[in-house]
C-alpha cells in the first residue's frame, strides 16, 4: 500500500511495508449483486468503481459500505495485500486516528468467523485460533522483526455495498488494534492474489485501473470485462510469478546505459506503495547509471528522505525504462523524478531493505494497468488516465 511519503504495505505472508521518506506521510455502483458477480467471473461482464487520491497524494482510497443499513467508509486500495480490514467501533488504539468507523452493533447483516472457517484457516500463522472460538488475528506489515506496523482483531461477515449494489457474505477483519501507516481512511481493502482479497472473494478473474496524478480526478477501478484493454502493440504483457504481482523485471535502460534487473526475486506491482524500491544490486547498479547520464545536470543534496537530487531549473533528466519479460515501460520523467519543491526534483526510486522489489503507484500513474488472475498475466498501457 502506500503514498507520496511513504512505501507503504505488503501482507506480511507475501509482501512488506516500506517506511517512507519524511517528505511523505507515513505510508466508489459497481456490481450488479450475484448477476454481475457471475459476469465478471466469466469475463463476461462490465463494473467500475472509483478511486480517490487521498491528501497526502500518493495513496488510492476505494470509497464502498458495509453493513445493514450501509455505512460509509474509505479504505486504501492494495494490490500488495489480501486481508480486507476496517477499524470496529470506537478503537482508539486505531491508526489512523480522525477517519470513520465501522460499528458492527449497528448492523443487523453483521457475524463473526468461527475458526473453523476457510478465510481463517487462510489466516495460518496469523491467527491465534482455540478450536470452537471466533477467528483472531494479528497482521504484521513490513519486516518481520518490526513491531510497529500491525493490524490485529477478529475476522468477520458482512454485506458490502459497492455503488449501489450490496454483495453478501464477504469476510473482513474487524480491527480493534492498529499501529502504522494505513492512508487516511478506515482501514485497506486488499486486492491481491490470496483467498481473503476482494479480488479472490468476489470472483474476479480480472480488474484493472488507471491512476492519475490529480488529486481532483478520480482514478477508475475496473472489474471483469470493463478492465479490458484495447487491443494493438501499445499494449504491453508479461507473465506473472507464483507469488503476488510479480513479474520478472529483466532490466532496466537509462539514457544511453542499460543495468540488470532484480534476478530471480522479480519486481512486485503495488498500488499501495507510492516510491519505487529495487532490491541490491538492481539499485546500485541503476543509481550509477543516472548519475554517469545526468553530467550535465546540478546535483544537490538528498532531501526528505531521497537519496538523489538535482536542481530542477533547466534540467533535462535521462529517460528511464523498465524491460520486463514480454513488454517495455517507457515512463515520462514524472513517473520516476518528482520535484520536492519549486527548485529540487528527486529520483523517487528508493534501495529496497530486503530482497523484494516493489514497482509503486507513482511509477504506475497515467497507465492502465491490468491484472488477470485466470490468465497470470499483468498488461499494461500508457493511458491519459483523467479522461480514462
């Protein structure tokens, strides 16, 4: 997950959460109920939900409501993650503090999950479950040794209403505990590959979106047919690998000179981190190629976190492209430079902590971005993503 500050979240079972640069805070109907779920399976179908911008400019919240009668929430929009949670009741050990709750009390559509259940069984590692008790849990982002980032309570049913139209039967957490950075909103809704996703629960064998950078413009979210891309060489695939969106980065070209990309590891594509992080020696090996290209260009000190700056007046920066197994993204300097202020612009492509890679939604907007989990592929094209 993520923001303009931050990296942010990947499910502790796939991914990770990447604290952000300080400059950056830490790290809407839609189906026509069973009919379109059913359409949309089979890709057949056609559903769009929006997504919004958050403050902070870097993360993408889905705007949806849970519960009988329906109450409204927003939550950040992952593909880094599965587990769909929104902050119960009052919770005010809650991160992040100041956004809405959902109050199960108030629903008459509302159950918990007995550990007995799929969705917590799916759970593993994560839940401390009794045979017989209600299914709990304790989901920690980032590295495994942090402490600090962590959502933890009970899983639950309820009947979501995306748009107009409520779906039954879906499994969240019911969080009564969180610490981190999870957006502005009440929680996540994780779009990944596991059992618990949004994605997985709904029956989706595709969904795609367009991310824009205009935090006036909503970004659209597309499921089934509907996130289909026109067809035509603009249009650019790649197989994913077995774990995540991940798909195998084979290297990357900036300006004259081309690195190694990130091995065997791939690079993981992730709407809820804002920056870019290349695990070694993907990172090193691409930093020296900016700098051998950007002689010409005033280098100043890193700002906010960033490690490479220069001054913005007057510069032209290297273009940047990412080749991947089966398709080239040949960004704009926005993708990848963004001015810290009106003077200094800063390479938003950060060295990864681990051995994981992660492509984050900066790098991704003003693109279509498809995921299809029947064909394991992830397709993307360069889109005016405001008039998408």
């Amino acid at each position: 997950m993520g923001t303009t500050r931050s990296s942010i979240l990947v499910l502790v079972t796939i991914c990770f959460l990447l604290a952000a640069p300080p400059a950056y805070s830490e790290r809407r109907g839609f189906f026509r109920a069973t009919r379109l779920l059913d359409a949309a399976a089979s890709g057949s179908g056609s559903a769009q939900t929006p997504l919004q911008m958050d403050s902070s400019g870097g993360a993408y919240d889905m705007t949806f409501s849970m519960g009988t009668p329906p109450q409204k929430l927003s939550a950040l929009a992952d593909t880094g993650s599965d587990l769909i949670w929104a902050k119960c009741g009052a919770c005010k050990r809650c991160a992040p503090q100041g956004s809405s709750s959902y109050y199960p009390n108030k629903s008459s559509s509302f159950s918990k999950l007995p550990c007995s259940s799929g969705l917590c069984r799916t759970l593993e590692s994560q839940s401390t479950c009794a045979s017989g008790a209600v299914c709990d849990y304790k989901y920690s982002y980032g590295l495994a040794s942090d402490p600090h980032h962590y959502t933890q309570g009970y899983m639950a049913s309820e009947t979501f209403t995306l748009g107009g139209d409520a779906v039954r039967g879906i499994g969240f957490g019911c969080t009564t505990m969180s610490e981190g950075w999870y957006g502005s909103g009440s929680g996540l809704v994780g779009l990944g590959r596991g059992k618990l996703s949004l994605v997985r629960q709904l029956k989706v064998g595709a969904f795609s979106y367009c991310l824009t950078s205009d935090t006036s413009k909503s970004s659209p979210l597309l499921f089934g047919a509907a996130g289909d891309l026109m067809t035509g060489a603009a249009v650019q695939s790649t197989p994913l690998l077995k774990t995540s969106y991940t798909v195998n980065l084979t290297s990357i070209s900036i300006g004259a000179a081309t690195t190694p990309g990130t091995g065997r590891h791939g690079i993981i594509f992730d709407s809820g981190t804002t920056l870019t992080f290349l695990a070694q020696p993907a990172y090193t090996l691409a930093k020296v190629a900016l700098l051998s290209q950007a002689t010409n260009l005033t280098r100043v000190p890193g700002t906010d976190g960033y490690e490479v700056c220069f001054q913005t007046s007057g510069a032209v920066f290297p273009s940047m492209v990412l080749h991947f197994d089966g398709g080239d993204m040949a960004l704009r300097t926005e993708n990848y430079f963004r001015a810290v202020d009106d003077s200094v612009s800063c390479w938003i492509v950060q060295s990864s902590p681990s051995h994981r890679s992660i492509v984050g939604n900066i790098i991704q907007m003003d693109y279509h971005i498809r995921y299809d989990l029947d064909k394991s592929v992830l397709s993307f094209q360069a889109a005016n993503c405001e008039t998408f």
